[in-house]
C-alpha cells in the first residue's frame, strides 16, 4: 500500500509516532515550535477506552458514558463472566437465543448514535435503495447478523434514493456508541428477545406517560408562584443581576462558546438560606473551605444542600468567587460536585452545593482512625477522580485546569461516589494553549507540581502531578505533607520511590487494610502514580493515557517511573515529643503566594 501525502505549509515541521503505555499503543502527532525549541502535541489517540480496537469483544459494545464501559448487546450475554467481573470484556458476548432463520421469525433491534462494527467481512450492496429493502435482504441471508445505511452522512437513517446498504455476517466487533451523533445500526435477534424488548418499552412509555402527565399538573400549579418568586428575587437582588450580567459580557470566548451562552443558575435569597442553615448555627457548621465557613442547610423542600460562605478575611476573593459560579454552572459530570446556585447580598457572597453526606476524603484518609476504606471502595474513588478529571482536560466543553486538586477537594456522597469540588483556582485554557505562566501562585503545597511551585508555570501536566499525589495517598492512607523516613527526611513521594527502588512498593499500601487486597492492582496505581509525579512534565502521562493505564491488566509492562519532584526535602520536624503519629504533618491549607514585579 502507498500513502501519498502533500505539504500544505512547508514552515511546518510535524511527525507522527507510536509510544508505548504497557498493552497499548499511543499514536501521537507532535509539531515543532521555533521560538520554544521544542516539540508540542498536536494530536493523539487514542483518546478513551472506546477508541482501542474492539476493546469489548465480539457483540459487546463500548460506551464511555457507562461504568463499566463494556456492556452486550440486547440479547447477548457476556460469553466470560468471570472475566466480564474483573472488567475484561475482550472475549465478548454471545447470543441469549439461537437464531431461527429457516420459520423467518427473526426481527431487529435498532442501535442509535453507533460507530459501526469493523467491515472486514462485512458486504456493502449499493442497489439497495432503502432501509426496507436492505433489512429484507438481511433476513434472506441466513448468515446475516446486522445491517445499516451506507449513507453515512444520513446518520444511517436511509433518507432519499441510492442508500446503499451495509450487512455483516459475522460477530459485530469494534462497536461502540457516542451520545449524539453516529450512526443507526440494526442488529438481528431471535423473537424471544424482540418480545422481551418490547414488553420493556411498553412498560417504560406507561411510566413515562403518566410521569409526563403528573409533571404537567405540577407545573401548572405553580407556575404562577415561579413568576412572582422570581420578580420578587430579581427585585432584591439587582446588584446580583448586574455582577451576572457584567460577567457574561466580559468573560472570555473560546472555539465552540457563542453569545447566547447565558449563565442559568437560580439565586437564593440571604433568608433562605439563613433559615435553612438556622441562621448559620455553629451546630450546622461543615468546616472550613478555601472561600470560608461551609455549613450544611435544609430547604423547604426537604433538600439537603451545603452553604459556601465568602469570607470576608479570605485571601481568595470575589474573582475566585465569580471563577466558581461561572465554570462549574457549565460541568456537569457524575464525578463533580453539582452547583446548585448561588447568592450575593451586599457584602455576603455564598455558593449553595448538592450536600454531600460522606464528608471529603481526606477525613477518611487522615483522620477518622476507627473507619478503614476497603480496597474495593478505594478502586471506585481512584477510578472516579481519574474519570472526573480527565472530563476537565479533554471531555467537558472547555479545557479545565483545576489547581488545587487534593483530598480535601475531593467530596463523597451518601454511596461514596467522589466529586471533585472547589473550582476556585481554576483556569479555561484555549484551544492553543499548552501551559500558561503566572506570577500568581495558588494551591496547596504537597499537591503543587514543581514547575508551578518554583516558576508559575502551570498546564494539564500540573493537574496530573497533584492526582499522582493524590493517588499515592489513597493507596497508603498517608498525608504527603509528611516525613516517612527520618534518616533522609523524606515526604510521601520520596519514600515511595524509595521503596520502589528497593522493589518492596507493596509495603506502601495501608496496613489498617490487613492485606485485603489485590496486591496486582495496588502495584499498579502505586506505579501510575509515581508515573504522575515524574519531575519533568514532559515524562507525565495525560489523564486519558491514565486510565488506559489503569485498565491494563498486566501492571510489569506499564513504562518505568522517573525520580519524583520534590522526592526528598529539608523540613521543620515537629517537637511535641507526647505525639503517637508516625510522621510530622503540616496543614494542607490552600495558600495564594504573590510575587512582587
């Protein structure tokens, strides 16, 4: 096969290779920069889960909006369980009920938004005009297993003469299914299966009819108070309104923003959240966030919600307040915290939070000694801080930095699903934009990269930096702010590249686990982690080639660590001989350092 290729611009110089993660392969297109000297990443795949070849086996489908990611097709069931338990769907999945070609009661199940299987066996007949005619020809053929539209640009949906038509007759491998585009794929199944679907979509449209139903009653009912509660809200709350407007106006526009991007979000009266907090009673206080006092608060309604108070002698102020209403009102993801509005009253600034019941996680980590997290609790909040924050660098409609990405900021709810909180430091980077300089530097020490500590520096490589952190602490039950090792006076990182020099990470992990645990997967995040804090940013892996890594099944072949920024250290030991603890702690407060020009 030959590839010709044309210089559209010869001033730009570009290559394109294949890095090694372990089982994977990352394919990355780099160009050079002149002025910086350097190579910059321009491109790469893949980019999730799903973009791996048939990374869900034969009649299994991918779905990165679904956990796990691997699921069957309607009628098929996982062909390996045991190994579907352990999240390994590469064998794939196999028929509920054989088909029954020669009585013709086989029918179809329609697959929205799909990327059609691997066409390797597939046979494309373009004098099929229609989609009738094509699912015809596919229950004519016994060995025909699916069929779709050739018209690609159609959606798969046969509008107009001259379709053409796509049929497989083989396993359907290398499916996978967007949230809103892609194309319509239908998959043959025995009448069994059909009828079953369709006792289940006449079930859900009985409960979805009477829901809309008793939704619109409701509505109707008070939509009349809506009205006057609003005009009631936009008359005590001008100065409110015109900070809103005056936000939008100015704030930045990015590829993909247009005018019309208003900001939603209702706004809360002082009353009533003074009555739902009763009247901030120290009873009802959380603890202390970056802005000030958080309390927890009940409304009419029922709904539990936490209070973000601003305080008036916080270092961050009205910007950072105004950053947290404005970014996170547009992320909506599982593993973020959900804004639920916010209020501005004179001088008092609060943001009103979904509550959650399990606190944060640091107070698990650190510091509620009769409560041990199991590994399998610790798996599912490594897995969602890696997918919350991967939303942030790749998937949301911005590109996020969050800053200050630390056990503190990582809340849990009644089921203990984290939620990454406190958007105050957070930055939008351009579409262009790789790294931005600042003489600003906020976050926490321990969590901060070194390049952003030292020099102002930050990128997504800082995010990935704080998450190694993070996922070192999970993994031992230990702060980072720390001294581990008395004789070198070594933090967190340096104690574990110490112990993963001496190939003994296992002892690493928290011992009030007893050693309840896969020592397999506890090495590998151990490993991913000391891959996240590498001192070269360049050397740290991006947050979608993370959770590849994670989901690889052999932890030997991920790539091997570098040494760690700020491994080892000269730190104040605490002199209070009556303490028990097995390290000097120091506060992990968020800190703003000011650099004078």
């Amino acid at each position: 096969m030959f590839i010709y290729m044309q210089v559209h611009n010869a001033s730009i110089i570009s290559h394109l290779g294949v890095v090694s993660t372990g089982n994977y392969g990352l394919l990355q297109r780099s160009t050079w920069v002149e002025a910086a000297g350097t190579w910059n990443l321009y491109w790469y795949a893949p980019k999730d889960q799903c973009d791996a070849v048939s990374p869900c086996g034969p009649n299994g489908v991918c779905d990165t909006n679904n956990l796990p990611v691997c699921s069957c097709l309607r009628g098929f069931t996982p062909k390996t369980p045991a190994a579907w338990a352990l999240r390994d769907g590469r064998d794939g999945c196999v028929r509920s009920t054989p088909l029954d070609c020669r009585n013709g009661t086989d029918g179809f199940a329609r697959v929205r938004h799909a990327k059609v299987p691997d066409t390797e066996r597939a046979v494309v007949d373009m004098s099929l005009a229609t989609l009738d005619q094509c699912r015809a020809a596919c229950l004519r053929n016994c060995s025909c297993t699916a069929y779709a539209s050739a018209n690609v640009s159609a959606g798969g949906r046969g509008i107009g003469d001259g379709t053409g038509c796509v049929m497989w007759t083989t396993g359907l491998t290398d499916l996978r299914v967007y949230p809103d585009f892609g194309q319509d794929l239908y998959v043959r199944l025995a009448a069994a299966d059909l009828e079953l679907a369709s006792k289940s979509r006449r079930a859900r449209t009985i409960i979805a009819v009477g829901a809309s139903v008793s939704a619109l009653v409701f509505l109707l009912a008070v939509a009349g108070l809506l009205v006057w509660s609003r005009r009631k809200r936009l008359g005590s709350t001008a100065g409110s309104s015109k900070w809103s407007r005056s936000s939008r106006s100015t704030g930045r526009r990015y590829e993909g923003s247009s005018h019309d991007d208003d900001l939603e979000l209702p706004i809360f009266d002082l009353g009533t959240i003074a009555a739902a907090t009763d009247g901030f009673s120290i009873n009802n206080k959380l603890g202390e966030g970056g802005f000030g006092p958080v309390y927890k608060g009940k409304l009419e309604d029922g709904m539990e919600i936490a209070v973000k108070t601003l305080s008036k002698t916080s270092a961050q102020g009205l910007d950072e307040f105004k950053n947290e209403v404005l970014l996170i009102a547009k992320l909506q993801h599982r593993n973020l915290v959900r804004l639920l509005g916010f209020s501005i009253s004179g001088q008092e600034r609060m943001l009103v939070y979904e509550y959650m019941a399990n606190k944060s996680l640091d107070y698990f980590l650190f510091e509620k000694a009769n409560v041990v997290l199991d590994w399998q609790v610790r798996y599912r909040i490594i897995e969602g801080i890696t997918r919350g924050l991967l939303y942030l660098h790749q998937d949301s409609r911005y590109r996020i930095i969050h800053r200050d990405l630390k056990a503190a900021n990582v809340l849990l709810d009644k089921e203990m699903t984290p939620k990454i909180s406190d958007f105050g430091m957070a930055r939008i980077f351009g579409n262009e934009e790789t790294e931005i300089n600042t003489r600003k530097v906020v976050g926490t020490y321990g969590y901060m990269s070194p390049e952003y500590a030292m020099d102002g520096i930050f990128s997504v490589k800082s995010d990935v930096f704080s998450y190694g952190v993070l996922l070192l602490e999970i993994v031992s039950g230990r702060r980072n702010r720390g001294v581990y090792s008395y004789s070198s006076n070594q933090s967190l990182l340096g104690h574990a590249w110490s112990l993963w020099n001496e190939e003994k990470s296992i002892e690493l992990a928290d011992e009030r686990m007893d050693g309840s645990f896969n020592s397999d997967e506890v090495l590998k995040r151990i490993r991913v982690g000391l891959l996240c804090v590498q001192e070269n940013p360049d050397d740290r892996p991006l947050m979608s080639q993370v959770l590849l890594m994670l989901a690889s099944p052999d932890a030997a072949s991920l790539p091997t660590p570098k040494q760690p920024g700020f491994a080892a250290r000269r730190v104040l030991m605490e002199t209070d001989t009556s303490s028990t603890k097995d390290c000097s702690i120091f506060d992990s407060a968020t800190i703003t350092m000011l650099e004078g020009r």
